[in-house]
C-alpha cells in the first residue's frame, strides 16, 4: 500500500512538472497571438496585455502586403519537392552504404557525418560563387539543390541506422525468388523505412519550412520570395511595424505546427527503431 500510494505522488509531481514546462513553451505563442491582433500603440505599451479589442484587419494587410498567396506556393513547392527528393536520395544511399560494407562506403559515410559540423556560415560565398557559375541563383530549382545538398549528411546518417535493424534474411529471401536489387528496396525495404521516411520528413520539413539564410542569399525576385523573406519586409532600418509582421507570422507557422501535430508520433518511433542497431 505505502509503494503503491509512492507510486501515485510520483506519478502525480511528474505530470505537474509536465504540464508546468508544456506552459512555459506555450509562453512564445501567447506573445505571438495576443500581439497580433493588437495595435501598434497598444502593442508598444503593454506587450503581455490581453488586446483590448481584436484588430483582426491586421492580419488582412498582412496577407496582401506579404502576397502571402504567391508566398505560399513558393514555400509549399520548395519544402515538398526538397523533402521527397533528400528523403528519397539518403534512403537509397544509405541503405547501398550499410548492405555494402566496403572501406570506400564507410570513408563516404565518414564524409557525411563530419560535414554535419560545418557551420553554414563559413561557406555561404563559396556556395554563392558556386551557385552562380552554375546559373542556378535567383530560382526555385536552384534553392531545392542547395537544400539537398545541405540536408542529405543528417538525412544520410538517420536512415543509416535505420536500416541495420532492417533484417537481412528478409532480403535474401526475395533475391531468392529472383527480384532485382532494385525491386528489394521500393517493394521491401521502403515500405519498412516508413517510420525514418516520416522523421526524415518532419525534421527536414521544420528546417526548410523556416528557414530564412538560405533562400534570402539565393533568391531575389520578389515573385520568388518564400514566407520567412516576405515576412522579413516589415523589418526596415528605421522601422519595424510589429503589429503586421506577427499576423505574417502566425500565417507562416500554422501550416507547419498543423503538419507537426499531425505526423509527430512518427518521431519517436523512427529515432527509436533506428538506434536498435548503431
């Protein structure tokens, strides 16, 4: 009785401690939300203050100054196709790195693990000139290649762990029955990749979807613009008009925090399956 009833307080502390930090992260979106629909004299005076009318024209002007719309759709394509084609490409890579296991794979696996340290900053002009020379600046594509090339080390080494605790008897049974190398991986592997696939997913989803660096060095068309640079022209030298960059805001992570809510079990699942075997 005296364990059991140790068992419920400890139970019951670690749900308050939960619940206290849930709030304590929920504290940024509050600032967010509330702010938003305030003016921008009122939002100058008491920033924590529940607004006290609704100004929801803000988010109005928001949408046509940004032309979220055309904003959208640029954010939309480049996160889709660059999700699909990292996700797709490190699988396959990953998966000919671990079920080959050669000294110039394990090199080429070396290569992707330490280029996860680089920080982006210290080659932004080589990418730039790089970028340049081969005329992909100032598009859509352009930006997708950049993002593949940057995302695939971490893609790389999440599905390479992933795919050791794939049983390999699986395999050999279908080679046995005469299927292709090719044929093994979409029909049989792919499929059992699916939790990786997923958090590959997100995760790249979460970096690309917000990402700002990137695409304000490669894009300058303002028909091109993604929501993060859309969002970045309330921001002047000598203004910064608060009251209709946060409406941009709650516009450009909604979309994002809705796909998050909606694929996060995939999370835990993948990263856990993936380190059965390191």
């Amino acid at each position: 009785m005296e364990v059991s009833k140790k068992y419920r307080l400890g139970t019951l502390a670690t749900e308050i401690i939960m619940v206290l930090l849930a709030l304590v992260f929920l504290i940024p979106f509050y600032f967010l939300f509330v702010n938003s629909v305030k003016t921008f004299a009122d939002l100058l005076t008491n920033s924590a203050s529940w607004p006290k009318s609704f100004e929801w024209h803000n988010y109005a002007k928001a949408w046509d100054i940004t032309n979220f719309p055309k904003a959208f759709g640029n954010s939309l394509i480049v996160t889709v196709v660059s999700n699909l084609l990292l996700a797709l490409f490190s699988a396959m890579a990953a998966y000919r790195m671990v079920r080959h296991n050669s000294r110039f794979n394990n090199f080429l696996f070396a290569i992707f693990v330490a280029a996860m340290v680089i920080p982006f900053q210290s080659i932004m002009i080589p990418l730039v000139k790089v970028m340049s020379t081969l005329n992909l600046m100032n598009s859509i594509p352009g930006l997708i290649v950049a993002y593949l090339g940057f995302g695939v080390p971490l893609s790389v080494f999440l599905f390479h762990g992933f795919v050791k605790s794939i049983p390999l008897e699986i395999e050999e049974a279908a080679r046995v029955d005469g299927t292709s190398t090719y044929a093994t991986f979409f029909r049989i592997v792919l499929p059992l990749m699916k939790p990786m696939f997923v958090t590959v997913i997100i995760l790249n989803t979460l970096w690309i979807w917000n990402d700002y660096l990137l695409p304000s060095l490669v894009l300058q068309s303002a028909d091109l613009r993604t929501i993060p640079i859309a969002t970045f022209a309330f921001f002047g030298q000598f203004t910064k008009q608060w009251d209709l960059a946060l409406p941009a805001l709650v516009l450009g992570i909604l979309p994002v925090i809705v796909f998050f809510l909606a694929m996060q079990k995939y999370i835990v699942e993948g990263i856990t399956q993936g380190a059965v075997k390191g």
